[in-house]
C-alpha cells in the first residue's frame, strides 16, 4: 500500500496519498479485481512502473506513505473519493464518456466508470461463501445474480417490474446452484 501512495503521489498532499490508498481499497473490496492490496497494486499497467520492486529513496516521502497506508489500512477513507476505483494524472484529457470525475487530489484525478446497462458494481464483501457452495447477494434495483466461478459475478439481472417475485421464479440461491454445476 505504501508503495502505490509513495510513487503515485509523491511529493503530494497526504490528502492525495489518502485518495490513492482508497482507490487502492475500493479495488480489494471488488469483485472485478484481486482480493489483496499487493496483487491489486501489482496488475500490470495499473499503477507506475516498478511500484513493487523500485527503491523508495526520500526518507521524508517514504515515512509519509508509510504513515498514510497504515491509517488506510484501519479503515480510514478518503470521503470524496466515494467508490471511485480509477485516477490518472490530473490536467490531462481523455474523452470517454463513462468517465464520471469525483476528485482532484496530490496531482491525480479520481473517476468512477458509469456501469453499462444490466451491468452493477458489487463490493466483495457482499459475496459470501458458505461451506463450498457460494451466495451472491443481488445488488440493490437487481432481481438476480449470476456467478461463472465461486465469488466472481458474471452478471446481474436488472428489475423489469414492480411486483415481488412469483413463485415460480427461481431464488437467488436456486440460480447460483444451476449455473455453478452443484
């Protein structure tokens, strides 16, 4: 974590190195990247080149980074940067448009992606497994969800009606078993 901080927002704010580690977080708490700091930090084109193996020269800096992973690492987020799970150096430009801007901190700009129709972000903390099979809670305004592995979500099925589930339709639990072969 301290690595990300040090060579993304060195010479920065704390308030920049904060957004970082959040971003880094919001990434482990998702189910669409690795589940710990170092193999989220570690993706290959993710973060600066040789986050994982450069030497962290500047003591001051290091310490700074060092401090500033530890307060994420017990929880502490930086408010504005919400769910956003991507940055790229602030005052440059890029014209896709699912880019939602949420911040401008320690020289980086923080956006969250707008999710594509039928499509929702789930955070990995609301998979849970229960002995070898596993539950996928469907996100708030999806009626369903759909796993292709245990704890990943492939897709979600957005509501298409007012009324509460018949009782023919199959539950959550009933789709996870079908699709995953128990």
């Amino acid at each position: 974590m301290s690595r990300a901080m040090y060579f993304e927002s060195n010479r920065s704010s704390d308030e920049g190195m904060l957004a970082v580690g959040t971003v880094v977080m919001n990434r482990v708490d998702s189910s669409e990247f690795p589940n710990t700091v170092c193999a989220v930090v570690g993706q290959k084109n993710q973060f600066a080149p040789g986050v994982l193996s450069r030497a962290m020269k500047e003591d001051r800096s290091k310490a700074r980074a060092e401090r500033a992973a530890r307060a994420v690492l017990k929880g502490q987020r930086h408010r504005g940067v919400r769910k956003a799970m991507y940055f790229h150096t602030a005052g440059r430009t890029y014209r896709y448009k699912n880019m939602h801007y949420v911040l401008v901190a320690g020289g980086n700009a923080f956006y969250t992606r707008k999710a594509k129709a039928g499509h929702s972000y789930i955070p990995r903390h609301r998979i849970a497994r229960a002995g070898q099979k596993t539950k996928i809670e469907a996100p708030r305004g999806f009626a369903r969800a759909v796993i292709a592995a245990p704890g990943r979500l492939l897709a979600a099925a957005p509501i298409r009606r007012k009324a509460p589930a018949g009782p023919g339709d199959p539950s959550i639990e009933e789709l996870i078993l079908a699709s995953s072969g128990w």
